[in-house]
C-alpha cells in the first residue's frame, strides 16, 4: 500500500495526542483522588458512588439532629434538675411551717422565701433554648408557657401538648421537649373528703381528718367512683347498742366495717379519723371523696403562701394547707424525677444511635473507596509510562516525517 506524506503525519500525531490524552487522564485522576471521571468509565461503581454518597450526606444530616437534639435534652435536663433542687427546698418549708413553735412573723419569712422559690420556679418553666423558644410551649415555643392571670389568680399555660421530634436515624424519631401540660400540670392534687356531716341522731359536730396519706390514697384510687358520683358517698351509721357500721351509698362493704363505739373516742377509717360529739348513737354521719383535681406547683405555692399570709387562719386549716402543699410538692417533684428519667434514656439513644452512624459512616467511606479512588501508585506509573511513551513517539514522529525520496536519492 503507497502511503503519502499525509497519512504518515496524521498517524504520527494521533499517536502523540493519543497518548498525551492518556497522561492527562492519569494526571487528572491523581488530581481529583478518583479513577471515576465520568459515569462512562465504570458504570456500575459510578451508581454505587452516586448511593454512598447519598446515603453519607444523609447520614451526617442524621448526626447534625442528634447534636441538637442531644443539646436541647441537655438543656431540659439541667432545668429539671434545678426545679428538682427548689422543689426540695419548698418541702422543708412546708414541713417547718407545721413547727407550732412558729410565731405569726415566722410564717410570714416561710412564706417570703417561697415566693422566691415560686417566682424562681416560674423562670425556670419558662426556660427558652438556643433558637429562643419556650422549651416547655409544646409546638406553641414562641407563647410564653406560664403566666398569671389576675382574674382568675391562677398561673395559667399558654402552650400546648406537642413534642417537636427529629430524626436521628432511618427509623428512629425522638422528641426533644416535652410539654408543662405533662411536666407540670398533669400532677394530681392531694386526695381529700370532704367535710364530715350529721345526718341523723343527736351529734353536735362531726369532722373526718385525712391521718395517713399514703393509706388513704390507696383507697382513694380503688372506690373513688366517677361515672356514678353517688359512690362516693361514705355513712357512718351508728346503731344501739353502741355498734357503728360504715357503708358505701347506702350499701354495706365487703367485707363489712363495723365495730363498737365509744363516745368521745374517734374511728379509724382507711387511713382517716373520724371523730363525733355529742350523742351519735342512733345516728348518722356522712363524708365523700372529693373529685380528683390536678394543678402546677406554681398555683400550689401560691394557695399556700395566702395561707401563711392569713393570720386569721385557724390551726386546722393551716394544717390542712401544709398537707396540700406537702403533698403536691411530692407528686410534682415525682413528676419531675419521671420526665429526667426519660430524658436521660432518650439522651442514652442519641449517643448510641450516634455511635452506630458513625460505624455505619466509615464503612460506607472505605467501601466508596474501593470503588472510585485512585490507586497513587498505578497512578504514577501510568503518567511515567506515558512520559516515555510520549517521547519516544515524538521522537519518531520527527524522524519518520523528515523521510521523503529526495532523501533516498541522495
């Protein structure tokens, strides 16, 4: 085959320009730290890179929300803990202000220290987080949660029951507040009767005191009737010769509660003391079990402070407000105690689930790894070999396009 001058030349310099193609590829693979330039050089490992890297970047979004929400725990917890600390402090108030020691101007100091623990409890209900919103408003976080109302002379809440959840993995959601309706709000009042009241016989007055707490809830709990309010009707039936019976609505207990009465001595009930003067036998005495109530620890403080303030108040009812005011201090603060629980395993979550993304992180890296990064070495023996193979081509190319007949005739 007769090949002109045109043919060598072009052969010869597509061979140079084939070859730099090479070294620049190889150059540019060492630059980019990939030997993945385009979808077309390995099909399948570019869609397997392209799924890592979707599957990294979700991950690490799934780290950002657990540093937040691990921050916005941390934040709740520390102020549950500082409310748990005030809440103690408010109990040994309580407890002392029943001292009978305590003169008119004592009560008055108990009850200005309380009003600083109240108002100091009422900040910390009110905490915002970094992005400024009320950490205890529910969805509500731009509504200042606690605030009083002077109408009704109540500390009324302003948010709602939501929990603003983030995700942290592909199937797990956790909240990072927790709403003052739960925290604060949904905390039962103490249980109580109400006043004893002579329905029959010839008793001059009759009272029924609440002697053991915790008994008395018990029983609270198990015969308080709220469909049927007439349930919750207790007689004290007394009946010659000296013997009482008490019943429910009319009806006897099961088993039956009866005994001998002894005029001038009180009966023991459930955790109660009821007590009769006057001729009760034949007679009748009735109590009830007060419907159940719920409120916050600031409208509790606040019950209990006007009592202390009051020196008009009689012993009872001092007495009854510090056992209000004990025992809704304790179911708050057990309240409390339950939502730093959960807190603390939600906190326990985060840093496991985080744990397991950052594992999951790295063998997701090493794998991408395998698939599109550049071998250093065989990278830079590839443009060495291409180097030489250059110049050796252009070396060549010069000395095969200088070849013409004239040459050979000479």
């Amino acid at each position: 085959m007769r090949m002109s001058f045109n043919m060598k030349f072009n052969l010869g310099l597509n061979g140079v320009l084939n070859t730099n193609a090479k070294m620049s590829r190889a150059q540019e693979q060492l630059t980019k730290q990939t030997r993945i330039l385009t979808p077309a050089d390995d099909p399948a490992s570019s869609a397997k890179v392209l799924g890592l890297d979707q599957s990294l970047a979700q991950t690490e979004q799934y780290q950002n929300n657990s540093i937040l929400l691990k921050n916005n725990l941390a934040l709740q917890e520390t102020v549950l803990s500082n409310m748990r600390t005030s809440m103690d402090r408010a109990r040994v108030l309580a407890i002392a202000s029943g001292n009978g020691a305590y003169a008119e101007e004592d009560l008055r100091a108990v009850a200005a220290e309380l009003r600083n623990i109240q108002i100091e409890l009422q900040d910390l209900m009110n905490t915002k987080n970094a992005e400024g919103g009320y950490i205890f408003a529910g969805f509500q976080d731009k509504n200042v949660p606690y605030v009083f109302n002077p109408v009704s002379g109540r500390y009324e809440f302003e948010g709602d029951d939501g929990q603003k959840s983030l995700q942290i993995s592909p199937t797990i959601a956790l909240p990072g507040n927790d709403s003052g309706k739960f925290v604060f709000d949904d905390v039962p009042a103490r249980f109580k009767t109400s006043a004893a009241s002579i329905v029959a016989g010839g008793a001059t007055s009759a009272s029924i005191t609440v002697t053991n707490q915790d008994q008395f809830d018990r029983f609270y709990r198990s015969n308080y009737d709220n469909l049927t309010p007439a349930n919750n009707t207790f007689n004290v039936v007394f009946t010659a010769p000296d013997q009482y019976e008490i019943q429910q609505n009319g009806t006897a207990l099961v088993p039956p509660v009866t005994g001998t009465y002894t005029a001038g001595e009180s009966i023991n009930f459930r955790g109660t003391r009821i007590t009769v003067d006057g001729p009760a036998v034949p007679g009748q005495v009735d109590f009830s079990l007060q419907p159940p109530e719920k409120k916050n620890i600031l409208d509790t403080l606040e019950e209990f402070i006007a009592r202390l303030e009051n020196p008009d108040l009689s012993a009872f009812q001092l007495n009854e407000g510090i056992l209000d005011a004990i025992s809704q201090i304790s179911n708050s603060a057990d309240k409390v105690d339950n939502f730093m629980a959960n807190v603390g395993g939600r906190i326990n979550v985060i840093d496991s689930v985080f744990e397991t993304n950052e594992d999951l992180k790295i063998n997701n890296k090493s794998y991408r790894a395998d698939l599109s990064e550049v071998d250093y070495a065989a990278a830079l023996t590839e443009i060495t070999k291409q180097e030489i193979a250059l110049q050796a081509i252009s070396a060549t190319f010069t000395k095969v396009s200088g070849v013409s007949l004239f040459d050979f005739l000479r």
